[in-house]
C-alpha cells in the first residue's frame, strides 16, 4: 500500500498525519494545497510541522487558488495561519525557494509500479487532485482509490449549505466526483458525530512536556477554543477522522452514493449532494464508532508525542 497526502496544512491536518506517523505509515509525498490560509503559509505550516515532528515525507507546492471562481480562505475562523494556538506555535522554519512543483511529484508517484495499491487522503480542497486529472488523465487512472474529509449531507460550516473544503473549489469536486477514481468521503455530518471537550484533551495538555508535544497541545486547545469561543463545549474533530477511516475501516459503516456539487454562484454554492446509489462509484461514510475512534486519535498522539 502507498499513500500520499493532499493537504492545506493547518492543525487537524497535521493531527492527522501524526496518527499515519503513529501506525508507521509514512506518506510518500505530501502536496500542499491552499484552503485553510493561503498558499506561502501553508508551505511555512507544512516545513515548520514537519521539522519539529520528524515527518520526513517530501513536501510539493500546489495550487494557490481554485480552478476558477472567487478565492475562499477560512482564516477569520483560524487567524492568519490557518491554526488557532493556546500558547506555543510552530517555530519559524525557512521555505525553500525552490520547493517542487505538486503536479509532478503526483505524476512521478502514479507513474511508478502498478501492482501497488496507490491511496490519496486528500484534507482540503481539491484543486491539486482535479488540476492533476485534467494535464495527466492516465497517471490519474492509477490512484486506487481517494479518501476525503469534505462536503456535508446536512448543514454546512462555512455557508448555512456547504462545508468549507467543498466550497473553496466546487469545480475541483466535480472534476473529482465525475471519475473515474473510486472516491471514500468523510463529511462533516459524519465528523460532527465524534467530538472533544476540555476533559478530553486534559491528559495530553497536562502530561506533555517536551517541545514538540507542548506546541501539540498548544494548538489542540486552539482548536477546541474554536468551538468555545461560539457557547460551544465540543469542537468536532475533521481530518483525523479521515485517517482514521483508512486505517480502522471496521469502526465505520459506508454507504454507496453518487456525489453532486453546486458550482453556480448563489446561497447553494458549494453544497454537495450525495444520491443514494447501489452502483455508485462513491462511498460516504455515514456511522462511525465515535468513542473508539476519538480514543484512537487522543492516546495515539498520546504515545507518539509523550517522550522525547
């Protein structure tokens, strides 16, 4: 099994990659993508990350904007880049200026031995997957199968209807969604199932005490103030639970769809849709164990980070 790792790099995203660390799964290559904030700080996010918790994947520069259409960021929600922190951040690590380009990195990837079984998680929009379906549509063919963390059967987040992965590129998700690649979707309805409150991160806030695992908790209570600066005692947890549906696939259920998006301009803008079809080429993830897999994303990172 190969993975690589589509991502706009902000906490959960890095969360998440912690966890495939956790299990001894190493991506081969993870292309950054804008979303959560823009472009040149999700790079600085993803190089500084990377150096301080020894993710040794290669990183690749991608898409700065969408496929077309007004540019979305969720920085009002996440502060400039794009990871609310309770104290500590990441430290400042420099960006190469010549970090390579994402579409060839995802090229030379599909290009290599077919008989492996090649995965994407994809945690943010898109745009690199799509943009790479339309310049290599043959190396595209050789991904397996891809995992996301977006769009909502129900309300939304970042408008009242769509959820913000969908919503900064819906083109992106209609290239993706109208194939040929089988597509495994974590929504937010789903995410909204599994949550965190003050007591649950207490073990790692408290017990945590080398760099890296101070700057962790530092930015797992900036997530939860998300949800309690809006009255709110649980914060949903996102794009772990995307990894969590690769690696513990026996704690969800899934169901077949197929997957529509709302492209035009209007209140509906970035709304997915997902029809119930037996033969449908999509499958959305619709129960999951929420308190073993909660337990899995808090006393992994537990294990993970708790010794220097």
């Amino acid at each position: 099994m190969a993975i690589w790792v589509d991502t706009d790099f902000g906490f959960d995203d890095l969360w998440a990659l912690l966890l495939l660390a956790s299990q001894k799964q190493q991506p081969d290559g993870i292309s950054l993508v804008a979303g959560n904030t823009d472009l040149d700080q999700v790079c600085r996010n993803a190089v500084a990350a990377c150096g301080l918790f020894g993710l040794s994947a290669s990183l690749w520069r991608g898409a700065s904007q969408p496929l077309s259409g007004r540019v979305i960021r969720a920085t009002e929600i996440l502060g400039p880049t794009g990871m609310r922190r309770a104290g500590p951040g990441l430290p400042d690590r420099p960006v190469p200026d010549n970090m390579p380009e994402a579409l060839a990195g995802l090229e030379e990837w599909l290009a290599g031995p077919r008989e492996e079984e090649k995965i994407c998680i994809a945690l943010g929009p898109l745009t690199n997957l799509a943009s790479l379906a339309g310049r290599s549509p043959d190396l595209y063919r050789n991904l397996s199968r891809i995992i996301w963390m977006g769009g909502s059967a129900g309300r939304g987040n970042h408008s009242a209807l769509a959820e913000f992965n969908a919503m900064a590129d819906p083109q992106a998700v209609a290239v993706i969604a109208a194939g040929p690649v089988p597509l495994q979707i974590v929504d937010l309805t789903l995410c909204r199932q599994t949550s965190i409150t003050a007591a649950d991160i207490a073990p790692l806030c408290q017990t945590m005490t080398n760099q890296k695992a101070e700057v962790f908790a530092s930015l797992l209570t900036g997530y939860l103030d998300i949800a309690r600066s809006r009255g709110r005692p649980a914060m949903a947890i996102y794009d772990p639970l995307a990894v969590a549906s690769y690696l513990l696939p026996d704690f969800f259920t899934f169901q077949s769809c197929h997957l529509q998006v709302e492209t035009d301009a209007g209140e509906a803008f970035g709304k997915t849709n997902f029809l119930s079809d037996s033969s449908g080429l999509h499958l959305l993830a619709d129960q999951v164990d929420a308190e073993k897999v909660k337990d899995f994303c808090l006393h992994e990172i537990l294990k993970e980070l708790g010794d220097d």
